[in-house]
C-alpha cells in the first residue's frame, strides 16, 4: 500500500459463518453480540435522515484484493430509533480486482431504499469484506451526497 495514498485497508475474519447470513441478519447478530465484532462488516460512517431522501450519488474508488472470489461491497442500512434495519441498498455490487472509479446515481422514483426513506432514521454505510479465509479491501474517495425533501 503506497503510504502516500488515504486507503483503507479492512481484513475479514477465517469464520465461515458470515458466508451464509444477509446484510440485515449480520446486523441483528452484530446487536447481540460483542465478542463477534470483529467478525462483522465494517461501518464507514453513520448519518441521521433529516426528512424523506430524494436522490442519492455515491462515488468510490476501490478494488478486492486483486485475486480469488470477489466478495467486497458496501452495504447501505436505513435503521430506525430501536435499531431495526427499514430496508438496505448495494449501490455498487461487488467490488472488481483492479482499482475502479465508481459512480451511482439514485433517484426516489426508482428505488425501494430511498421510497423507505423518512426523518428520524438513521442511514448507515458499512464495509461487507466477505467470509473467511482473511479477504482484503482497499478503498479511497468513498462519497455519498444526499438531496432530501
């Protein structure tokens, strides 16, 4: 890693268990239990939804460790005041082995995540490493921009 360079470099766990959950279920086991922290997807950051989001943009910069199965990607969670994830949304899919510039743009009409949108939630953007056997993750530049109502 060119030390010159803002990466984040992020190293999941050998337990093959996390293979077989989805996002929402990795959050509910991340509630319940703080001896597998480690274990579990990263979050990047956290924002509170001041009202209903109409759009979204998110751009990256990113790459898996550059062999084996691809398994890296970020994972958007709407949760509500007791936790509870609304709804998720994988804005870019699985992250590719050479470095990739990635934008996605999202509008309210077609998108069940941003429909799911309202104030007092909290929107959160996690780091899915993948399952067992130490995968890689390199990011740089993650930005995400909201336009709410």
């Amino acid at each position: 890693v060119d030390r010159r360079q803002r990466q984040m470099c992020i190293r999941d766990s050998n337990n093959p268990i996390l293979k077989f959950l989805d996002i929402e279920d990795i959050a509910l086991l991340h509630q319940c239990s703080q001896d597998l922290h480690r274990l579990l997807p990263k979050l990047l950051f956290c924002s509170p939804t001041p009202s209903k989001i109409e759009r979204l943009m998110c751009s990256i910069k990113w790459k898996d460790q550059g062999w084996g199965n691809r398994k890296g990607r970020i994972i958007l969670l709407l949760k509500d005041e007791q936790d509870q994830v609304i709804a998720s949304y994988d804005p870019f899919g699985l992250a590719e082995h050479e470095w990739k510039q990635q934008v996605t743009r999202t509008e309210i009409m077609e998108n069940p995540f941003l429909q799911s949108s309202r104030k007092n939630l909290r929107l959160d953007f996690w780091l899915h490493v993948g399952g067992g056997g130490g995968h890689v993750m390199f990011l740089e530049n993650f930005c995400a921009v909201l336009l709410v109502h």
